[in-house]
C-alpha cells in the first residue's frame, strides 16, 4: 500500500518508496512533475478520474475511486482513497493510500464472466430453475423459462413461491401432498403432473426438488427444476390408448398373436391371453420363460417345424405351417401357423411376429372324409 499528500494545487507533498515502486515513478520526478502520476492511467479513465478529482477539490469531500493503470506496458488496476485535511495555515491537502488489487480485480472480471456465461446458459433453457430459502420460503432465484411453460410474468413468482401449486390441474391438486410427503420422507421428490397455464393451455410437467443443507446438516433451501413434458406425455397416451386398441383388436382374434425370438427356444417377447385357452399356460408363464413355444410342439414335428421356418427366415418370405402341439394337460391339438420374420434397417433378423390357430377340428373333419372315402372306394371295389 502507498502513501500520498496531495495538496489543493494537484502537487504531491509526499509520496513513499511503496508509491514509487507501485507506479514505477521515482519520487523526486513526480514531486516536481505532478503530472506524470496522470499520465500512467488508462487514456479512457483519464478524463473521468480528473473529473472526480475536480469534484474532490470543489467540495472538500473524501475521494474512493478503482482505476487502471499503465504501468511497464501491463494494465493494472489501483483502488485511491482519500480524506481532506487542513494544515496550521487552513490550507488543503488529502492524505491517502494507493492498493494496488489487480489480482483481485480480474478474478471479479472473470467471476462476472462465468456468471454471464453462466446465466446465459440457463436463459437457453426450456427447464425452469428455482431455490427457495428455507425455513422462511423466500424465492432465492427462478430462471426465465418460467414466463413460457406458465404464462407468468417472472417477477410474480420472484415474490410469490406458491405460485407454482397454484398452476395445478384441479384433478391433481393431491399431488401437493405426495410431494411435501416425499420431501419429508425421502429429502427429495420426483413426480409428474398437469397445470393449467395462465392462458388457460393443459401441459404435462416433470417437477424435481431436493432439500440442501448446509455443513451443520441444517436444510437451509429447496431446489428443483420442473420440465415441459407435454409433447412426450401426450405421445405416451396416445401410444396407450393404440395399444390398448391394439390389444383388444387381439383379444378377439380366434387364434394366439405372438413375437418371439428366433432362438433354440423361440422366446416370447409378447403373447396374447388366447395361447391360456388354446395351450392351458398362462400368458406370463410364456413371458417369464416357464415354459416356451418350442416346448410346446410335439416332439415328433419339431425339427421339421424349425427346419421349414429357418427356411422361410432365409428367404425373407412369410411362412405358413401345420404341425402338432401339447397342451397342459397332455392333449394333443393341430395348429396352423402364419408368421414372418422382422428385420432391422441392416436386413439383420431382429425377431419372428405371427399368428396360430387351433385346426384341430377341421383336422378331425378331414380325417373323417378321409375315412367315408376310403370305406365308399372298397363297397366299390367289392361291387365290381
């Protein structure tokens, strides 16, 4: 820190050796030429450092000014202070110290930067970003996505934190409890909800909060972040709704839909509730690997069943087989089977999608006409 007297007419009285060194002037030099103490700042501080001076002088006030430097070609940055004085005579003078904080100076540059950088990162985003404090539930910070997902000026919910449970759809307000209930519980909460917008819009959020705690473990503010989910909310609906149709469309089909793999067992990815009624399994039994599909062919049709499927697979054509199952209970039925196999976009098999459906009547019905056939051509033969 050096140490200055200026007097009234911008004269130094005295300045010491930690002055000299800090602005690399010796002290003899600017006692007689004041003026080189001025000629070190930054031409575009100059103007306004003497401006303050000037102002200084006129209302015999204090002076606390940070300026930069040139020093050596390298900008450093000086913090001045001073306080007005009278001598014996009543004449003026400041006595002051110069600090030279240019360290300090540029890691609040660069805090500020990052800070800048910081928050334009956040304004980019769609998720909202908040911190309460805690216990007092003051809002400590809500990013600007806020005003788009809720239709709300951002300075409302800087000085009102319940706006957010405000926004919620009247059908699930219980969301609120499970929420407190999962903070007290669990320190966090994760859940997914409706809100009805400020212009009256329905939108599906994603809200995630967590308690934070200082060193003692003393909560002392809740942040969380609450994402747009609509687009995909209203995809998985949809996709609900088409599989639920697509479930009852199968349901009343007279034969199992199945998609299995085309491996030593042929396991079931997806299979109907008919495959209960036609095998006596159920559905998971399939599912879970209990029992499979290649279990469930006759012993004596197996081969021939994988060898005509292989086949088909290899061809990239669509099959369609008979061949003998066994039921739970040992009965043995006639199916008939048509299925294709289910390709990746590099022609790679990714599984075997199909139908199968109990012909054991129309198998039996054969085997009669088959049997009236053959009993009318020997009457026939025994008549000639």
């Amino acid at each position: 820190m050096g140490i200055y007297k200026l007097r009234e007419d911008f004269t130094f009285a005295y300045v010491s050796p930690v002055w000299c060194r800090l602005n690399n002037i010796k002290e003899q030099d600017v006692l007689d030429h004041p003026h080189l103490a001025i000629n070190i700042i930054h031409p575009d501080d100059q103007d306004y450092f003497l401006q303050k001076n000037i102002e200084t002088l006129i209302q015999k006030s204090s002076f606390n000014e940070t300026t930069r430097f040139i020093i050596n070609n390298q900008i450093r940055w000086m913090r001045i202070q001073s306080k007005p004085h009278q001598d014996d005579q009543g004449k003026w003078f400041w006595f002051g110290t110069i600090t030279d904080i240019t360290e300090q100076k540029q890691a609040e540059i660069e805090f500020q930067q990052t800070k800048d950088q910081l928050q334009n990162v956040i304004s980019s985003l769609t998720e909202v970003l908040w911190s309460i404090s805690v216990p007092n539930f003051k809002v400590i910070y809500v990013s600007p996505s806020v005003e788009k997902i809720y239709g709300i000026p951002l300075k409302e919910w800087m000085e009102d934190y319940t706006l957010w449970s405000q926004f919620i759809h009247p059908e699930d307000q219980g969301i609120v409890d499970v929420i407190w209930q999962n903070m007290e519980t669990k320190g966090y909460s994760q859940t997914e909800y409706r809100i009805v917008t400020h212009e009256g819009e329905i939108k599906w959020v994603s809200s995630k909060a967590k308690y934070v705690q200082n060193e003692q473990g003393i909560i002392i503010r809740i942040d969380g972040i609450v994402t747009d989910i609509t687009e995909n909310q209203l995809i998985k609906i949809a996709l609900a709704e088409s599989e639920a149709r697509l479930k009852n469309l199968i349901d009343y089909l007279p034969g199992v839909a199945y998609q299995c793999l085309n491996d030593e067992d042929y396991t079931a990815i997806f299979i109907s509730d008919e495959i209960e009624r036609l095998t006596g399994y159920k559905t998971e039994d399939f599912i879970t690997n209990q029992i499979s599909l290649q279990a469930i062919i006759h012993p004596d049709y197996r081969n021939n069943v994988r060898k005509q499927i292989n086949q088909f697979l290899e061809e990239k054509k669509c099959f369609e087989i008979q061949y003998i199952i066994t039921t739970i209970d040992n009965q043995e039925l006639w199916v008939y089977e048509k299925g294709r196999g289910v390709y990746d976009r590099n022609a790679q098999l990714k599984h075997i999608e199909g139908l199968i459906f109990d012909i054991t009547k129309q198998k039996n019905t054969e085997t009669e006409l088959q049997n009236i056939n053959q009993q009318l051509i020997r009457k026939e033969q025994m008549l000639s």
